[in-house]
C-alpha cells in the first residue's frame, strides 16, 4: 500500500536517512540518498526535497548537481529557493542565484527575512545597485525593513557597490541597530579609507565587540600604514581576543616591521595557528627567509598542524634560500598528512622548484594541476624564461591562451623577459603588439624596460632608443642603466652618451654611469675624454666616501676608504712592530736547523 510524503515523516526509515544525510561529507553518500528519495517518493515532499538541496549546497562545488535535483522538484517552498541563492552565492556564478529569485517571484513564491539578505549580498558581490534598488523597494512593501538581518545586507550591499551615502542613509533610518550594523558601516568606511568618518562612529558606538577594534586596528595599520593610531587602539583595547592580537600582528607585518610583530607574538598568550601563519608569511613575504623556517620548525615543534598559509610561507622561504633539501621535505609532509593541495599551495611548489632549479619536479606538479590561475601560469613562464627556456616559456604561454586564460600584464613582463633572455628579438615584438591590439592592455614603465632590455641584448641600440624617446612616461634609472648596458656590450658609445645625458635628466646620474662611460671612453683609446671624465666626476659628483665599521674589545671603529685616524694608525703600527719581531724570532729559529 502506497503512504504519502507526510505519514513516511513519522516512521523510522525516513528518520535514519535524513541522519545519513547529516553525517554525509562527499556527494557519493548523498547520490545514494537522493536514489532512495526517488525509489520511496520522498522526492515529491518539499520537506525532505528543501533537505537534500541544504546538504548538497553546503559544498559549492556541488551547485551543478543541486541544479538538477532542484529543477526536477515538482513542488517548490521558500526554503528550496532560499537555499539554491545562498548556494550560488558562494561560487562564482552569483547572477544565478538572482534569476532563481526572479523565478521564484513569477511562480509568486513569497520571500521571507531569509530570502531578502541572500538576495542583497548577492548584488552587493556582483556589484549591481541597480537590482539591489529594486530589492530594497520589495523589503519595504513586504514588511521586512525593520528586520535587523535584513537592514544590515542593505547597508553593507550599499556599501559594497560604493554607494556609502546610500548605505548611511539606510543607517541612520534603522532604530533597532546590533553590533552588526554598526560594525558593517564601519567597515565600509574603512574599506574606503575614510578614517576620519570611521574613527567617528566608532566613538559614537555605545557597544563594540572584538570585530569592531579589529575593523579599526586593520584600517589604520593595513590600510593607511598609520601604526601608531592602530597600536594606540590595541592598547585601549579593555579585552583582546585572537582576532584582535592577530590584527595588531598583522598591521607589523604588513608594514615590514618585524621586530615589533615578534616582540608582540611573544606576548600573545595562546597562539592559534593564524598567528603563527601571519608571522612566517611575513618574515618570508619581507626578505627574512631563515627567520620564517625558524618559526615555521618551532610551530610544528609546538604541536600546531600548519594551514596552507603557513605551509606556503614556509615553501615561499626555501624558494628564496635555494633550500631544496628542506622544500622537498615540506612537500613530503603535505603528502604525509594529506593536506588539501589547492591552486596557491601547488603554484608555490611550482615557484620553489623553479627557483632551486628542478625544473622536471615543476613540470610535473603544474602539469598535474586540475585548476591553474594566471598566478600559476605566470610563475610557469617566468620559471622557463629565468632558466633560458624562451622557446618553452612562449609555448606555455599559448597553452595559457588555448585554456581560455587571459593573461594579465604581469603574465606580458613574464613572457617579454624569457623573450629577452632567449634572444627572441622577433617573437618579443609580437608579444608586446599582442598585449596592445588583441588584449587592450595599456603597457606600463615595465613592459617598455623588457622591450629595451630585448633590443639592447640583440644590438638594436637605436630601436631601443627610439622607443624610449617615445615612451608616454618617463624612463626611470632601472630602464636607461639597462640601454647603457646594452651600449657598452655593443661598444656604441654614441648611443652611450645619449642615454648618460637622458639620467642627467631625471637626475640619475650617479657615479656608476661615468665610470662606465669612462671606462668605453679607455676602450676606445680616448684617453682625453677620460682624463676630462675623470675631473668631473671628482668636482660635480658628491661621491660617499667608502666606510667600514668594524667591532674591537666592544668599541666600534668606523674607517673611511684613504683614511686612518691616530688610534688605529697606532694600533697598526704596534702590530706590524708585533709581527716583525715574530718573524725575526722564527727566522732565528729555523737557521739553527740550517
């Protein structure tokens, strides 16, 4: 006998289930469950259908498959819509989840106070004011302006799509305000960066929670480099937790100031592995490699299980040190505990083994890959180019082009500079007119550096001056000491001359430039134009004088290049006295065995 959706609720079989169903982590499990609610007619009530689509969304990779489970329902509630625009909003297809709410509306399925903040954080991603308007309209006619949950997506979709004063307006009107409220305008403005107007209604707010001094400690210290407002709050602060000791940590790394950030990781009292992240990414992202190692051996010692942050921080260091030994033993470890390789983790793998020179180990990992981002092509290219591979680099380059990736102009320096270590004077042409024509990328003061890099290394010394002289910006010493390069390569010292007088201009002109051009002066057997060379650089140029400080018995002594002062003109003298009277000694010695 056949028993309808609504009885089957009350017996055990559907109970067990919808247990299953909670305790499924893969789709695999909910496949299956999803074949019993068809075999048992589950399918058809709205209840256990609403179910299975919050345990499929609950993974966004899994929104093709809740597409087709929710496009087979026969009947539909809130909930079920609910859930599929939550479901979009989490994956890279928002603007779907807003043509399920405007078929849910046309099928005249009401929305609820779930509904409304969906919707709006959806346009608020996607940046759409417009539709997000029209939202507002709805909230209003339906009753759900003074839900709390509701009021806090408007100001914060507001927000989001730049209309601050739209957002404020919102604010203002709303008298039943959390600490989410405020802390949403809060971040707008510091998102922003009007401090001034943030800095105001913090002082206004009569609550603040641990995410409050966080918004403002990040917006003084990660975003307006103002350490001194960011470390002023922190210290007011009447409780911290870790979010708000990881914001400090944060502000001085962001900055480069690590001794700071160090002193202050060693007073927080229980260290989460965010902590530990934020200081090995940023001894490693600063210059501080063997520092980052360090910690990175003391957190594994300390029994915290490092996240991808640190591990990549970890891996970023070996790529700086040249330290294969230990980036492999890292790549083990990651394998050993079966740590999630995602797309950043595999492309700073990639980036080390590059780097140390394994070039076959790189191949291998970024050819196994199932998602690359242009950051991974990029590291790809820049890899084969550093190691003279220009023909391979441009080859992975039209992979790139054949995946459907575009490539941004980071990916065009790359590729531009494997041209102009390869030697490919032609191909690197192609590829800066392919930038301009076919991907309308503006080219910036680096791109034109690798073009006059690619014709100065080929001889082409009038090409490359050429296009400095036409160059919508200014060429920088980096750019003009390159062609110089090229020049005394080349042995044109016309050309030479030119770009010496072009750092003239921009006030480049140090010492190293002169000396250069004396020296192909001397090359050419212009001994008078060295001579007058010579002069100048002693009378115009204010050459630092060479200095070294060296540590004796705790005294610093500082030396300058020609110079000795009375003490160590002194000291030299008695340890010359010294060693003569030794080798005397010695050479008495051995005439005895003579």
């Amino acid at each position: 006998m056949n028993r309808s959706p609504s009885k089957l609720k009350l017996d055990g079989f559907p109970t067990r289930i919808l247990t299953l169903l909670q305790k499924s982590k893969t789709i695999s499990p909910i496949k299956q469950i999803h074949a019993h609610f068809i075999a048992t007619n589950l399918i058809s009530d709205p209840f256990y259908a609403s179910q299975l689509l919050a345990y499929i969304t609950s993974n966004p990779s899994n929104m093709p498959y809740a597409e087709l489970v929710f496009s087979k329902a026969t009947t539909f509630n809130t909930f079920m819509y609910n859930t599929m625009i939550n479901g979009y909003a989490q994956t890279s297809e928002p603007e779907r989840g807003l043509e399920i709410f405007n078929e849910m509306k046309s099928l005249g399925v009401f929305g609820d106070s779930y509904t409304y903040p969906f919707v709006l954080k959806t346009c608020g991603m996607i940046g759409r004011s417009v539709e997000g308007k029209a939202v507002h309209g709805e909230v209003l006619k339906s009753g759900f302006g003074l839900h709390v949950f509701v009021v806090n997506e408007l100001v914060g979709m507001y927000c989001k799509c730049g209309e601050l004063g739209c957002g404020r307006e919102v604010f203002n009107g709303f008298c039943n305000k959390d600490v989410v409220t405020w802390n949403v305008m809060l971040g707008a403005y510091v998102k922003y960066q009007k401090m001034n107007e943030a800095r105001k209604l913090f002082d206004e707010m009569s609550e603040r929670n641990a995410i409050s001094w966080s918004i403002m400690i990040d917006g003084y210290g990660k975003r307006s480099g103002d350490i001194f407002h960011a470390r002023e709050l922190f210290d007011k602060m009447p409780m911290r937790d870790a979010v708000c000791w990881n914001s400090m940590l944060r502000v001085y790394t962001k900055v480069g100031e690590m001794t700071a950030a160090q002193l202050l990781f060693n007073e927080i009292p229980d260290k989460s592995v965010v902590s530990w992240s934020i200081m090995i990414d940023g001894y490693a992202s600063h210059g501080y490699p063997k520092e980052a190692l360090l910690l990175f051996r003391q957190m594994l010692c300390s029994g915290v299980i490092p996240d991808s942050i640190s591990i990549v921080g970890a891996i970023l260091a070996c790529a700086q040190l040249g330290a294969i030994d230990e980036g492999r033993w890292i790549h083990m470890y990651i394998n050993k505990n079966k740590i999630q390789m995602d797309t950043v983790l595999q492309t700073a793998l990639v980036d080390m083994y590059m780097k140390c020179g394994k070039l076959e180990e790189a191949c291998n990992i970024f050819n196994h890959m199932s998602k690359r981002s242009v950051v991974s092509w990029n590291v790809m290219i820049n890899g084969l180019g550093a190691s003279g591979l220009g023909e391979e680099a441009i080859n992975c380059f039209r992979k790139m082009e054949m995946d459907g990736v575009p490539p941004d102009d980071v990916i065009f320096i790359g590729i531009l500079t494997a041209c102009s270590h390869a030697g490919l004077v032609h191909e690197g042409l192609h590829f800066f007119k392919l930038m301009k024509d076919t991907y309308k990328l503006e080219p910036k003061l680096e791109h034109y550096g690798c073009l006059v890099d690619i014709l100065g290394r080929a001889g082409k010394i009038d090409e490359a001056l050429d296009v400095v002289e036409n160059m919508p910006m200014r060429p920088n010493s980096a750019l003009l000491g390159s062609l110089l390069l090229a020049c005394r390569t080349h042995h044109n010292l016309a050309q030479a001359k030119v770009v010496v007088r072009k750092l003239a201009e921009i006030e480049a002109d140090d010492g190293g430039a002169y000396i250069l051009l004396s020296n192909m002066y001397a090359s050419a057997g212009k001994w008078g134009d060295v001579q007058r060379l010579h002069c100048f650089i002693h009378e115009k140029l204010d050459k630092e004088t060479g200095k070294s400080v060296v540590e004796v018995d705790g005294m610093v002594e500082e030396f300058q290049a020609g110079e000795f002062n009375n003490k160590c003109k002194e000291e030299t003298n008695k340890t010359v006295q010294s060693l003569m009277k030794i080798a005397e000694t010695l050479t008495d010695y051995l005439s005895l065995f003579s």
